[in-house]
C-alpha cells in the first residue's frame, strides 16, 4: 500500500483503503478492525493522504504529511509517547520536536491530533508506507 492509496473522509474519523472509483464516487475499506466498506458520493470531500501537507515557516510553506509520518516512524518506531487524547501543549510540542518550522498559527491541536491518529492507524494496519522509500535516497553509485 502507498500514501496515494489511503484516503480520509470529511466527518468522518478514521483513515480509508481506497478501493475502486465508481461513477459516483468511490469505494472505500475502514482501516481497522472491522474494515467496513463504504461507497462515497461526490457530495463528500475525500482526501487522499499523499496529497495532505502541514504549513511550516519554510520557503515552500508546507511539508507533505507523507514525509513528516515518515519522520515520526524513523525516530520513535512507533513509541511516540503520547496519544489524541493528549492536552494542546504536549501536542504542539510533539509536532514542534518532529516539524520544528511548523506554522503555528495555522496548523491547530486539532490537526496534530489527527496526524498522531492517522501515524497510529497507519502504523497498525499498514506499517509498509511508513518505510522510506529506496527512490528518495539517490545517494548510490553506480559501477
């Protein structure tokens, strides 16, 4: 499974396996326990993970979420120390540790909350996205 396969939809908790499209929309598969389908209609925002990101104070504005869940699983391999539930300031520290150029009047304790939840999700139900990706070190040589 990649980052372009999973899906989150608006009101709705949770993370999705992105199954086919439809002409109406597209069908969706619960990541968890129960893996539930679920067919969503045009009238529902769907988004897909690898096209989230979270504003920094950097030139470029933003850091796809791909990177920073690939950040967070590199240094604490899923021992992050903390959960949904925690109170704002653990929460705006956590992010500040992993994304230290995080815009921080942009991104709320609401969306880190998600970003802990989505990285546990993911983490549980398909840890291989959270690899990195032998294409993105291209310091090999040849030969």
């Amino acid at each position: 499974m990649k980052f372009n396969e999973i899906a989150t939809v608006s009101g709705k908790p949770g993370l999705y396996k992105i199954l086919k499209p439809t002409r109406s929309g597209v069908i969706l598969e619960s990541m968890d326990e129960k893996k539930g389908k679920l067919v969503v209609g045009a009238n529902q925002r769907v988004s897909v993970l690898s096209e989230i990101s979270m504003y920094t104070m950097t030139e470029e504005g933003a850091s796809p979420l791909e990177d920073i869940l690939i950040k967070i699983e590199a240094e604490f391999k899923g021992d992050i120390g903390l959960d949904s539930t925690a109170d704002a300031d653990e929460l705006q520290a956590f992010l500040k540790h992993v994304l230290p150029d995080y815009d921080e009047g942009k991104v709320y304790p609401s969306d880190i909350k998600k970003l802990v939840s989505w990285y546990k999700i993911i983490r549980a139900h398909a840890p291989e996205v959270l690899e990195e990706q032998p294409e993105e070190n291209s310091e090999k040589t040849e030969g």
